[in-house]
C-alpha cells in the first residue's frame, strides 16, 4: 500500500510562476550541505531557483523547518548493531492454517528495535519447496495486509474470522511475512527516523539470523516479493543480500515503486485515455501534467545524480501533482473509494482481529496494531525520490531473474509507469529486453490473464482486471504467476 503519491508529509510545488531572485542571504539556502562546485552552472542555478520558489510559497521560516526535518532522515546507517531472533510456538492455534507455523520478533538491542515475523509451512512439501518472505509497502504498512487481505492462508472475513484461502502462495512455497520498518504492525521501538539503507542491513541480518535458527529451511529456494513502496526495498534489500553471501533464487515486485522519474512520466497517461481504463481526468489535468512533468525532471535528475539533502528535498518539492481521482479507489479505479482512509473497509477487520487478546496472546505480541503507521511513511519522505532501479540492473547482471508485474487498474502504481522504467532499466540486456513485444499470459486454467514481456532471467507481467494488491483481486490467476515463476517458467510460456 502507499499512502499517497508523496506520503502525506510534504506538500508538492504548485506550478505558480514566481519571479526570480538571485540567492541572497535572506533566501537561507543551504549552501554547507552540497557541494555547488560539483554541480554545473545550470543546476546550481535551477536549485537556487526552485528554493526561491517555494520560500516564497511556504515562507522562508517554514521552508527551512521542512527542510531541517527532511535533513535529519538523511543520516549514515548504523552497523555496530546486535541482533537476536525469538520464536513463539502457539500461531496455529489461530486456525489460519493445520502447517507448522512459527512467530516471533527479530531483535535489534543497541536500537531498541523489535521486527515481527510469522512463518507457515508449504501445504505441499515443505521439505524441498522453496521460501518466500513478503514485504508490504506504505512505507509503513504491516506485511499482515499481505497475509490477512491477499495471499495468505487465510483471509480475515467481514465477521472478523479468518476464512481458509484455496489460491494462498503456500500452496507450493512455504511463507515468511515480515513487519518492517520498525513501529510498523506488530513491531516496536526504534528512534525515528528511517531509511531504505538502515531497513536493508536490518532486513539481511533477519534473512541471516532466520536460516541459523531454522536450519531445516535454511537449504530451500529463497525469493523475495512485495509490493507497492516494496518497489524501494526489495531492490536494495536483494542487492544487499547478495552481497552479504547469502543465496537468492529470485525477486518478485508487485506495482511496485521504483524509478519515480520514469514512473511519474505516465501518471496523467493511466487516466487520460491510454491505461486501458478510459479517460476519468480532466481535459486541464490531461493537458497541463506534462507541463509540470518536465519542470519536475531537472531536479529529479538531480536527486538521482547527487543524492544529497539539498537535491532530493528540492526534487521532493518540485514533483507534479497527481491528477485527482475523484470518489474513485486510486488503488483500483473499477470501484469506489471504501469507508476507510485508504479505501479498502477490509484493513478495519484486518485491525479489529490482530488487537483481539486471544490472537495476541497466541502470537506472542502485546502492541495496539495499526495496518499502516502515518508517522512511519512520513519519515520515508527522503528516500521516495530516490533510485532504486539500478539494484534491478546489479541482480540482473548477477543472474538473479526479477519478475515485475503490474495489475493494469491501478492509478497509484500504474502499469503504464512500470513498464517505462523496466523498459529504460539500462543493463546488459537492455536492448533485447526493450525490443521484445507482449504476447498473452494464458494460466494453466485456461484464463486469459494479461501479457507478458520477458527476456532470459527479465519479465514484465500486466495483470488483466486488477488493481493495487493482485493476489486480493486476482488470487487464482495471483497463484498461477508465482507457481510458475518458482518453478522456473520466467517466460510464462
């Protein structure tokens, strides 16, 4: 899940023409956090520029609070940390499944952190399937939204039950679901603020820790999925991985978020006509976006060029608006807008059941849970303009097949928008991958369910008929793209 385009933290730059002023000491630019000399003539000026802008916009007071908020997230991660991993025995008495399941907390002393896991056996053979830990987005959203709303075991129903799932990716792979970052669904502590850097050494120390305590699946296939702001992690996450030594079968990134440069480039397409889903935006939001799209990409360049605070939080301020959806679900324009700040009513049952004493107890928790954490996602601010598409080229070029696929309803993280970075990803395979077409993704039932893309260990997958979280709207056709992908059908042939 993602909250909203930029999070709900930082106001995006209107496209009012404000008169330029030369930087000057009132302006208050920080000039001691970047390095002007590194810069050309013309970035230096269109920086300056754009913090004139906005302190005439926000006032300079409130410009230079903004930005010594943003400031402070963008710190060094610590690597002189100790990790522990504990394990409750009781999770099956919840009834999400009969397999052998395990819960517990991944411990980080010397931050006062606590990462909540929850594992599940195969259904099949759980000796030789292979493991697949899931991320959910937000940034700050619980990894239990994928268990308990998607493809879990079991799905928390309207009576606040869990209701067996037949299309559950343990079908054929055992299960691990991952809170992540700390203070988000069951896991605690941790002093604000967050990164992507510190989350990928936390996260590979959990995958390493995990196979030392668990031993007996420490020899399976490990792929890692997710999605939404799982398009940030998991990149950086595998990547890490990788480099630490530890064996890595695939990825797997459901619209995702990941080039945003490439990605905001389609925002106004998906709703003015070429997504697929007809035009719901205004004839002005239609015209204008490109606009204020290629205004934005100076400073987005920026941000990906020389990652600093100065550049990223201009590029930040700098984004285009998103056209407004109206009373549309962003995250599935087929429906409504549910009763519910992020439109699906199914997260109030998803939190009504995991704050039940009883399933706490069983679980070993004792934490008020929140399916997504606000405060979470607003310390993410510094890293949602920030690359992570070139981890997908570094696992591309290491052999590590990465299948990205998109359900083609959703406004949030569009399909349009992923297929524009996957088709621009600079690798070895670049240009084979770009030039191949689509052709149809026929299930194993049968069903028609999209089309695909693919290039040796590359695969682009559109979802026919889904929005935001694939496996809740399609979960038959959901378990027929993970079943083969791990079983080595990169080509869905």
């Amino acid at each position: 899940m993602k909250w909203t385009y930029l999070t709900a933290s930082l106001a995006i730059a209107s496209a009012a023409q404000i008169p330029f002023e030369l930087p000057n000491e009132n302006n208050a630019f920080p000039f001691s956090d970047i390095d002007i000399n590194a810069l050309s003539w013309k970035d230096s000026f269109a920086l300056h520029q754009e913090w004139t802008r906005n302190k005439v916009k926000y006032g300079k007071t409130k410009l230079l609070s903004m930005y010594s908020d943003y400031k402070q997230m963008f710190s060094a991660p610590r690597t002189d940390l100790t990790y522990g991993l504990t394990s409750s025995p009781t999770p099956e008495l919840l009834g999400f499944d009969s397999v052998k399941q395990h819960s517990g907390y991944f411990t980080v002393e010397e931050a006062g952190k606590e990462f909540f896991y929850w594992f599940f056996e195969s259904r099949n053979d759980p000796t030789t399937d292979p493991l697949i830990l899931w991320l959910s987005g937000g940034p700050g959203c619980s990894s239990n939204i994928g268990l308990a709303m998607e493809l879990g075991p079991s799905l928390i129903n309207a009576t606040i039950v869990p209701e067996f799932n037949p299309y559950s990716w343990n079908a054929n792979a055992s299960l691990l679901f991952l809170d992540q970052p700390a203070n988000v669904g069951f896991s605690t502590g941790g002093a604000i603020p967050f990164t992507t850097e510190q989350a990928a050494i936390d996260f590979t120390n959990f995958v390493d820790l995990f196979r030392q305590k668990f031993p007996n699946y420490a020899h399976l296939d490990f792929h890692i999925a997710g999605e939404s702001y799982a398009g940030h992690y998991i990149p950086k996450f595998a990547a890490s991985v990788v480099e630490a030594g530890l064996p890595l079968k695939s990825v797997l990134i459901g619209n995702g978020i990941t080039d945003v440069i490439s990605q905001f480039k389609e925002v106004a397409n998906m709703g003015c006509g070429k997504g697929g889903i007809g035009k719901i935006y205004t004839d002005e939001e239609c015209e204008s976006y490109d606009t204020y799209y290629q205004r934005f990409v100076p400073f987005g360049l920026l941000c990906y060029n020389y990652p600093n605070p100065v550049t990223c939080f201009v590029s930040v301020l700098a984004s285009p608006n998103k056209p407004d959806s109206g009373d549309l679900n962003p995250y599935d324009s087929r429906i409504k807008c549910g009763d519910n700040p992020l439109c699906y009513t199914q997260l109030d049952d998803i939190t009504n059941y995991f704050n039940n004493d009883k399933v706490q107890s069983a679980l070993g928790v004792d934490k008020n849970f929140t399916a997504c954490n606000a405060e979470v996602g607003i310390t993410f601010v510094t890293d949602h303009n920030m690359p992570y598409h070139q981890y997908v080229g570094q696992l591309l070029e290491a052999n590590i097949p990465v299948l990205i696929y998109a359900g083609d309803k959703d406004l949030v993280c569009d399909w349009l928008g992923n297929l524009a970075w996957v088709n621009a990803l600079q690798y070895s395979g670049h240009e084979q991958f770009n030039a191949t077409e689509f052709r149809p993704w026929v299930t194993k039932q049968g069903h028609k369910a999209g089309e695909v893309k693919n290039y040796k260990h590359f695969t682009y997958l559109r979802v026919y008929e889904s929005g935001h979280m694939v496996p809740l709207d399609q979960p038959e056709n959901a378990l027929d793209m993970v079943n083969r992908w791990i079983n080595g059908d990169l080509a869905f042939k």
